[in-house]
C-alpha cells in the first residue's frame, strides 16, 4: 500500500528476524484475503492456459459455485460473450508487451441471466518470475448503465408523457428545415389544453398530470409514426407533420380536437370538465425561415383559435392583424413597466429544508408583482413578457438588490437565500459588477446567495452561462441547477457547469409514492450527482410520505408546501 513507511514493509526486516517476518507475511496475506472477500468486487486468478485457480467469495456468490467447482475452469465460460480480443490480449499480458487489459463484458449467472462488468486484468509473477499468472478484476457496473440510460433519455424525452422534450423538438425542427430546402414543406402545430389551469386548481396537480398522460396517448393514436410529437412544457404541445397540403394538415387537426374532447374529467360534486385544445398551425417554409419563427407564428396562431371559441384550429395568415394578440402583449408590458419604475416588485421566500436535519437552511426568492387593484399578477406572464421585450435584465437586476437588501437584515447571518436568474441575465454584461456592487453596498457575505438557473438557461449557450457562472463562483456565490432531469443533455454537460446544487424537477416528486419508476429515476438522478459531489434538492414535497421516500432515497433538501408556503 502507498500509505506505508518503509519500516513498516517486510523487505526491510534483516535475515535474522525469520519469525517476524513469516508473521508480517501472513499478516498481510490475511489482510489480503480479508479484502477480497469483502469488498463488492470480484476477483479471480488464472493460469496461462487461461483456467481459474482462485475466485473470491465475492465471485463465488455471483457464480453461485464452490471454489471446487470454479478450479480450472475457462475464465471465459463465465463471460455471456467473449471478446473476440480477450486471448490475444492475455497472450500479450504474459510476454509482457502490455502491461493491463480493459473491457466491459457481461458475466453470466447460474439463472441464465447476466450482469454487465468492467474487467481489468494484469500479470503476476510468482516463484521469482518463473510462473506467470493473470490477475482478473470485475465491478458490477450494471446499475451504472442503467442510470446513464436513464439520463439519455431523459436528454431528449419528458419525464411525465415519454414524448420527446422541448429541445428534441427543437433538434427535429431545424433537421426538417434543412431538408425543406430540397422543396420537402412541412407543418408545425402547437397545442396547449384550454383552461388547463382549472384542473390543477380544482383537482389537484395529480390529477392534471395525469390529463397530461391521457393527452400525449391520445395524440399519439391520431397521429403517424413519422410524425414528430413533443411536450413542450406545462400543457403546450408541439407536432411536426411532413405535410403542407391544406387539407390533410386540417383532418389531422380536427382528429386531434375530437379525441380530446372524447376525453372529461370528474370533479369531486360529481360534475365532469370537458377537455379541449386550441390549435395554431404554420407551414415551412412559407411561415417562418427557423424553427423559432415558426413557433412564435403558431403562438399567435393558436391565440386566434382560442379567440374563435377554443377547440379549434387556426391557420396562420401573416397578413392579418392580431389585435387581441398584440393588445395582450401591449398589456403586460404596461404591467412590466409600472412595476419597474414604480419599484412595486415583491419578493415572497419559500424555506428549503435539510432532510437529515429537519432544519431550514436557506430560502428560495420568489417574484410577485402586483396590479392597479391589488391582485397579484403572474409571475410566467410577466417574466415571458420581459424576456420577450428585453428587459429581463433590468427586471432580474431590481431582484438581485431587493434580496441582497433582505439578506442584508436578517439576524441570522448564516441563512443563505436562493435568486432565480433568467437564462437571458447570463448574457447581460453588467450582470457580474451588479451583483459585486450590491455585495459591497449592502455588506453581504457572497457565501450566503445560490443562484438559480434551470437547464434549458444554462445549455441554451453553454459557453456564456459556464464563463458567467464561473465569475460569479470566484466571487464566492453559489449555483443551483433547477428542473433538473427533465431537459438534461448529456453528463458532459452536468460535469462541465460550475453548480453546487441539482434541484429534481417536481415532476419526479409529484408521483412519487404511485409510480415505482419514479422513485428509480430519483435514485438514479441522486447517484449521479453525488457522483460528482452535488448536493440535491427535491421541489413539490406535498406531504411526510414522499418527504420520508426522499430520505430513504438519499435526497439532500426538501422544499414544498409540507415544508411551508411561500410568505
């Protein structure tokens, strides 16, 4: 071992010390040994011919064999396949032209099953080199796997429908585009479920998301394979069909319109709530030159539906004025405005609570505004809106200085506060200096603000999210990634960006204690951020049961309406 002095190794002990050195020897064969047989991994030993001479207790349990039965057995009896590489590569082992060899191969069971390993064997000289042998090590990595699968798909599907995610949507849109170049049209149609809303509040977020799983198979039944389908986000649908011709693009809206409003949903008095969708539709390439013109041309699109009677679609005609359209945006503007000058912005915070300790550590900030009447506004709306118009960096900036003057006067000084950050504020170059003036000005410890931003912010352009986010991390602030598993690319991604926390998208959480699956995709989201040293929080914690799952689950930090409202 690396660790030990060299007084300690029993090559330095003299001749004359024989019984000393027999018990150091057996000694540390016995530690040897002691490790092998409990350590989860196996470990066999193997002749030149390739026979078994040894298996750990490990292995054997795996094997479900005796060591008798495993004596001279062919290593590669126990592999499901054999590499087509694995003789070669022993031979190359004991005449010494490489010093190890890798390779994932999965090890059969006694059940016929079989479990995916990761082997690395080596050499070993005995009899002072005069006999060769090979050392062979394995770790179970199918657990492993799994979780990474699960991660790859979750890079391009919702969590809660199977269909593909907003940023697959986006993907097959522009690989469409570019084919429409070569004079192949097709149509986009976005959807989203009128008065959606009503169900969440009357019936409870379980039983909309649940809405939303009968929708996205109800889709699924009128449309295509080719067809492409997507959830992108809340009760907004997206659909590509590799058609433009006016007639079969309005069969195929009318076939979704009625199976969705064959679909009801029972209130509690007994009543039903029918279900419908409003729905705009463009044509590529006539409406839009890029994936997110074309959207924003159905959006408008599908406000004219819904202004036409809902459950209906609406072809977008760029010649028509949209005035209910542009009176709505002309509405939150004149919202937005009043409330930046007039500094009427309100922060309420939600406690996050550490599991293991049942203490609340820190406070998530959270936007409200309010109108001329007193009635508090949208936080969506008003934040799309100044996405949309540009002044998301003024409204996130007015934010900042109202939490950090918060921070500034609380009596516990170790309480830290969470700010939610646009993924457009990352670009804004005065974002790094605002927030290292209103550290001076209002005397804050930087330690104490964790920053929120969701993935879909972060990977929209990773290169200025990473160097923004690492500017602000030298000052001493902190990073939590939000939604964590719903838009997530890749590992690479997760290794690359600077983050501290990975909050589990509530969509997880909601359905924790009905959906088994559920709770191996938590387990798995939590092993990979505790994989690179990430704490976790789940958000929607509703009640003790799913609060209890959390903690069997490993989860780090709870926040939900179990915990306490936001205040």
């Amino acid at each position: 071992m690396h660790n030990e002095t060299r007084a300690e190794r029993p090559e330095n002990l003299t001749p004359r010390d024989p019984e000393k050195l027999a018990r150091r020897l057996a000694d540390q064969e016995g530690l040897s040994q002691l490790l092998q047989d409990t350590a989860d991994i196996l470990v066999l030993t193997q002749d030149e011919e390739g026979r078994v001479l040894s298996i750990n207790r490990y292995g054997r349990w795996l094997c479900n064999v005796t060591e008798r039965e495993m004596l001279r057995r062919p290593f590669r009896e126990l592999l499901a396949e054999t590499p087509s590489e694995l003789q070669r590569s022993f031979g190359e082992i004991l005449r010494g032209e490489r010093h190890s060899y890798r390779h994932e191969t999965p090890l059969r069971q006694s059940d016929g099953s079989s479990l995916l390993f990761s082997w690395w064997h080596t050499a070993w000289q005995i009899n002072g080199g005069r006999k060769q042998r090979i050392v062979s090590i394995g770790l179970d990595i199918s657990d492993q796997r799994i979780a990474e699968e699960h991660i790859g798909w979750l890079s391009d599907h919702d969590p809660l429908t199977g269909l593909f995610n907003r940023r697959r949507f986006i993907e097959e849109g522009r690989r469409w585009l570019a084919q429409s170049s070569s004079g192949q049209g097709f149509t986009l149609m976005l959807l989203d479920l009128d008065q959606f809303r009503d169900v969440n509040d009357l019936n409870g977020h379980h039983q909309g998301d649940r809405l939303l799983q009968q929708v996205a198979h109800a889709l699924r039944q009128q449309l295509r394979d080719s067809d492409v389908i997507a959830r992108l986000g809340g009760d907004e649908f997206g659909i590509l069909l590799g058609s433009t011709n006016t007639r079969a693009v309005e069969q195929a809206a009318r076939r979704c319109c009625d199976a969705l409003r064959g679909m009801e949903i029972r209130q509690d008095e007994g009543t039903h709530l029918p279900v419908t969708t409003s729905i705009g539709i463009t044509l590529a390439p006539r409406d839009g030159e890029t994936i997110e013109e074309l959207l924003s041309n159905a959006d408008i699109a599908m406000y004219e539906a819904k202004a036409s009677g809902r459950n209906a679609w609406y072809i977008f005609d760029g010649e028509k004025p949209y005035r209910e359209r542009i009176h709505e945006r002309a509405y939150w503007e004149k919202q937005l405005q009043r409330a930046l000058e007039a500094d009427t912005l309100e922060m309420h915070f939600q406690p996050i609570m550490e599991i293991a300790s049942g203490e609340n550590t820190h406070y998530e900030a959270l936007l409200r505004a309010r109108d001329e009447d007193g009635k508090i506004l949208p936080p969506p709306s008003l934040i799309d809106c100044a996405e949309r118009n540009g002044m998301i960096h003024a409204l996130d900036e007015q934010v900042i200085r109202q939490v950090f003057s918060h921070v500034s006067q609380l009596q516990d000084d170790k309480l830290c506060l969470a700010i939610n950050l646009s993924g457009l504020s990352l670009q804004n170059p005065r974002l790094v200096d605002h927030i290292r003036d209103c550290l001076l000005t209002y005397r804050v410890a930087p330690e104490r603000i964790i920053f929120e931003i969701t993935e879909t912010a972060a990977l929209a352009d990773i290169g200025n999210a990473i160097d923004t986010m690492k500017a602000l991390r030298r000052i001493g602030c902190r990073f939590a990634l939000d939604d964590f598993g719903v838009g997530f690319s890749s590992l690479y991604y997760l290794k690359k960006l600077p983050v501290d926390f990975v909050k589990i998208d509530g969509s997880f959480i909601r359905n924790l204690l009905d959906e088994p699956e559920h709770q191996v995709l938590i387990k798995a989201l939590v092993d990979v951020a505790h994989a690179f040293q990430l704490q976790t929080v789940a958000e929607f914690v509703e009640n003790e049961q799913i609060l209890e799952a959390l903690r069997e689950l490993g989860v780090d930090y709870a926040q939900g309406y179990h915990i306490d409202r936001p205040q």
